[in-house]
C-alpha cells in the first residue's frame, strides 16, 4: 500500500501534467502570435498570464510526478502515503476537465484569430481615405524639364472627398495640368474623382484641345446619371515650344497666372461637368514665359471663412502678389496656411493647391 498510492498518484499526476503541456503550448502559440503581429498589447498581456498559468501548472505536475516516484521508490510511513493521495487530487481534477481545457485553447485561439481579423478591417477602413488620396492628390508628381511644381493637400473634416490634380505630360513639348472637386464626401465622390482624372488624361492625350477634351469628359461622366454629384474641373495644357498657356474651365474657381508683373484670373469657360452632358467648353490661351507662375486650387481654399467673409480669389491673388517669386513648394505652403489663419475654426472641406513655374 505505501507504494502503491504513490506509483497511482504519479500515473494521474503524470496524465495530469501531459494535458497542461499541450495546454501550455497552445496558449504559447497564441501569445507568440500575437506579439508577431502586435495587433493589441492589453490582448496579447492576456494571452501571455494565461500561457504562465498553464506552464506554472505543467511544472507544478511534473514535480509532483518526480516527488511521488521518489516516494514510490523508497518505503516511507503511512503520512507521505496520505499526502501523495491528496497530492494526486488536484491532477484527477485536471484530468476530468481535459476536454473542457482543450475546448477553451480552441476558443481562445479562434477568438484572438476573430480580433486580428477585425483589427485588420479597421485599420484598413482607417487607411483607406488615406489610400484614395494617395491616388487623387498624390504628395509626389513627376519632374519635368522646364517646371518647377508644387502641391499641396489638406483633408478636411470628411471622412473621404473628391479633390484631386494630376500633372502629365502630354506630348515632347507639352505638359497639361488638371485640379478639379466633385460635390460631397464619402466614396461615392472619391469613385468618380479617381474616374474623371485618368478618363480626362485618354481625352487630352486624344485631343490637342483641352474644351473638347472637358466636352467628351462630360458626355462620358453624365452616363453615371448621379444627380447629387457635379465636378468642377480646370485643365492647363502648357506649351513650351510655342511659349502659350491653353486652358479650359468647368465652372471651377479662377486659377491665376504671373505674367508680365500681374496676376491674371483664368475664368470658367463652361458650366460644371455632368449638370448638362451636351454643354459646350471652350478654350483660351495666354502667353507661358520664363519665370511665369500657374496657381490652381479646389475651392476650400477660397471657401475658407470668418463669419460671413470669405478668403476668396482676392485672397489667394493678394498672397500670389505679396510674393510671386517664391518657389511653388512655398506658394503652396503660404496659400493654405494663409486660409487657415484667415478661417476663424477648422477648414471643413478639403484643400488642394497646385503651382507650377517655368524655368
């Protein structure tokens, strides 16, 4: 009997101790998982108390298995017999929960998998506006011989909008410029952005004049058939061989040019894009010399206020004025932080600035 229990106990504590290993090591899989992915510390500080627990209790079994077989070698009295009884107790109880144990390292491992994939999801719900305005309003443009370019973007206080400009060039000896904004916020207006810019680059690329490059942009936009949503669009196509500025306007904001010590606006030439999709859109052109400025915005620039004032056009050709040999970089950098300090709260709606200058 005094070697008996404690060659039992041992059996029991043994099984008792296989179960919290395996236990130990699916918990260890978790954890290790977790602080790879660095998804939530809090929830990967859970994981990891919860695999110490069971490997302080794998160790605590495997302890108790050698002290019992040391017992069951060696012929003691009757009180390590009870003791080793006892000490078996806690294994039994181990052993009638195994499956319970094993049901709950599947619970946890499929709950910590059900977190990171949600995780995920809201982490790519909060790059997204960033992502789409990577595409419409990108921070790098090309380099082209001959121009020096500056942008700028500043989200407002949507989720997502549909500002965007875009610099290309379009044959040896042009380089057309766009900047345009299209009613609302939310994906919907980002769709069509991201739709009008690259349909707009095939058309200038395909006619040499920008209006009919806007009209054939406008028939194509009106299919859609999207009654909330209008675009205001203005395209620049500069001609460095001919030394001319050819421009068409979709009823967006004047863009203004530096030429011959003055700021010139550069009026609408047509009404917005998809309010009539049989509208027609001119084109104009001016003269492009060396050290001549091009400046185009979306109209939260202009559209920044203080009470019932606005920042408008005057605003923005009054900073073109106060310094128009500054380098595009600075322009674009002066004309929002100059709305922002002429707005009395927080610019709502987005803000894009584009400024050329050629060399």
């Amino acid at each position: 009997m005094e070697r008996l229990v404690p060659a039992i106990a041992a059996v029991i504590c043994l099984a008792a101790a296989v179960v919290w290993i395996r236990s130990t090591i699916g918990r260890q899989k978790v954890a290790s998982r977790l602080s790879k992915e660095s998804i939530d510390p809090d929830l990967w500080r859970l994981a990891y108390a919860d695999y110490r627990r069971d490997f302080q209790s794998a160790i605590g079994a495997i302890v108790a298995v050698l002290m019992l077989m040391v017992v069951t070698a060696v012929r003691l009295p009757m009180v390590p017999t009870l003791a080793s009884a006892l000490l078996a107790v806690p294994s039994a109880a181990t052993l009638a929960r195994r499956k319970q144990l094993s049901e709950i390292n599947r619970i946890a491992a499929s709950r910590s998998e059900v977190e990171r994939r949600a995780r995920e999801v809201l982490t790519q719900e909060e790059l997204a506006p960033l992502q789409w305005a990577a595409r419409l309003a990108p921070s790098d443009l090309p380099h082209f011989p001959g121009f020096e370019i500056g942008q700028a973007y500043q989200p407002g206080t949507g989720a997502m909008a549909g500002d965007f400009y875009d610099v290309f060039r379009v044959d040896e000896h042009r380089v057309a410029a766009v900047i345009g904004d299209v009613t609302g916020h939310g994906i919907e207006p980002s769709i069509t952005a991201l739709q009008a810019k690259y349909l707009l680059r095939a058309f200038l690329l395909q006619y040499r004049d920008p209006g009919q490059a806007l009209e054939n942009l406008n028939a194509q936009m009106s299919v859609l058939e999207r009654g909330d949503e209008f675009i205001s669009l203005v395209v620049l196509v500069f001609d460095n061989e001919a030394e001319t500025l050819r421009y068409s306007s979709a009823g967006h904001p004047a863009a203004f040019v530096w030429h011959g010590n003055e700021v010139r606006p550069l009026g609408a030439t047509g009404p917005l894009l998809m309010l009539d999709p049989t509208a027609p859109y001119h084109s104009r052109e001016v003269s492009w010399d060396s050290d001549d400025v091009a400046v185009l915005y979306t109209d939260g620039l202009a559209e920044a206020r203080t009470g019932d004032a606005l920042f408008g056009e005057d605003g923005v050709a009054s900073m073109i004025r106060r310094d128009p040999t500054a380098s595009p970089d600075v322009l674009t950098k002066v004309l929002v932080e100059a709305a922002r300090d002429f707005a009395a709260g927080p610019i709502e709606d987005d803000v894009a600035v584009l400024v050329l200058r050629k060399t």
